[in-house]
C-alpha cells in the first residue's frame, strides 16, 4: 500500500499595517481575521490623528476659530443669559479668549480622543463580549479590532479636507464638515438633543459597527456569528447614543 505525503498548504504571508487599513475597508473579513492572529493598532491610530491634527489646522488657516466661536455662544442660551450682563468690552474680550484658546483645546482632545478613545471602546467591548459571549478575547486583540474598524473616519477626514479646499469658507460648519447624516441639515435653532440624535444616525458610524461585528466575530467564529456580534455592539452603540442625547437635553 503506497501511501502519498500530503503537503501543507502555505501560510499566507503576512500583512502589512498600511495593506491592513486598505483591506479593512475593502476586504474586511480576511483583513480582520488577520488582525486577530496577529493584532496590531499603532498606524490605523496615528493616520485618524494625523488627518484630524490636519482637518483642524486647515480650518484654522482657511476659515477661522472666531466665526466658529460666535457661532457656538449664539446657540448656548446659558451663556447668552450671562453675556446679557457684561459689557462690550467684557464680551470682546471673552470672544478673543476663546478664539486664542479653541484650537489648542481641539488639539488636545483629538489626541485624547484617537487614543484613549479606542482604549476606553476597546475596553467595553471587551468587557461585554466576554461576559455575554463567553469570549477569551485579549485586549491587544480587542484594540486592533477597534482601531482599524475606524478607518471610515479616515475616509471622511479626508473628504472633510478636500471640502475645506474647495467649499466657500462662509459656508463651512467645522462640526458637519462632510454631511453624513441628517443632523447636518437641521438648523442651529432646533433643539439639541434632536440634533444629537440625528448626528449620531451616521453613515460612516453604521460603517464602523458593521466592520466591528465582523472583527469580533472573526475571533470565535463557531460561538459568536456576525449577526450576535452586530447586534451586541449595536446595543452598545445604542445605550451611549441615549445617553449622549439624554445630557444633550438636560444642558441645553
């Protein structure tokens, strides 16, 4: 009896972080299937840093920090009622600090935001698959699922900065650079939990969810299908939308 040797099969080379990002949003099951045996965050993290450092720069350059400023203390009745009470002078001068101020805080909490952000969802995510799927999910793997699952940010950071180009500079709204989604399309006076709810109707948000649910079901895929995983980071994405239109509400 003459027995034939079987040959294994390759493994496939592995991919680069940058090859990583292209695949995550053209061919994410593959793509994240990867990213859980090998997981890796650094780059996806510090590219959505890289373009929004440069979305703010450019709105700084090429429309300006005081129109926006003015903008945003018309639409706070609070600190309408306390202007009320100050003088020309007084009201100037707050203006001009918060002009001088507003793009070094944007700095910072893009900072705070691209990194502790993904710690923080990454995190949750975790915590909840975990309890409710009995996953054995590591955080690095976890970190990597989240951070390249944000790569349709990317895509509408740059069309954010492509529109900062080529839009007239009166006619931008540094909070719904690219309209993608229907709160973009409300106007200032409506209240503000309506238009944090409609905010948070993204097309790019629905993006991501759909490439996190694949990247957690990829990390067990016979115990947690991509319908389970969509529809528990779904539930998730829900608790903090009401959350965030509950505060919206409460301090408007």
């Amino acid at each position: 009896m003459v027995t034939t040797a079987v040959t294994p099969e390759p493994a496939p080379a592995p991919v680069s972080s940058i090859g990583r990002v292209f695949g995550a949003l053209f061919n994410p099951k593959p793509t994240f299937e990867s990213i859980v045996q090998r997981p890796s965050w650094v780059v996806p993290l510090l590219l959505m840093l890289v373009i929004s450092v440069a979305v703010t720069a450019v709105f700084g350059q090429r429309v300006g920090w005081r129109g926006f400023m003015e903008r945003q203390d018309a639409n706070n009745a609070r600190l309408q009622k306390q202007m009320e009470q100050m003088t020309a002078e007084q009201r100037q001068q707050m203006i001009d600090n918060q002009t001088k101020f507003a793009p070094v805080v944007t700095y910072v909490a893009v900072v705070l935001f691209t990194f502790l952000g993904a710690v923080v969802v990454a995190a949750v995510l975790l915590g909840v698959f975990n309890l409710t799927a009995g996953s054995k999910i590591g955080f690095s793997t976890s970190l990597g699922i989240v951070a390249y699952s944000w790569m349709p940010y990317l895509v509408g950071g740059l069309l954010g900065l492509l529109i900062l180009f080529i839009k007239d500079p009166s006619t931008i709204d540094i909070e719904h650079l690219v309209a993608s989604n229907p709160g973009a399309f409300l106007s200032d006076s409506s209240p503000k939990w309506m238009i944090s709810l409609l905010t948070s109707l993204d097309i790019f948000t629905l993006w991501v969810l759909i490439l996190q649910a694949i990247g957690f079901s990829a990390t067990n895929p016979k115990k947690l299908s991509f319908g389970k995983a969509f529809g528990t980071i779904f539930a998730v994405w829900i608790i903090y939308v009401l959350v965030k239109v509950g505060f919206a509400a409460a301090f408007s």
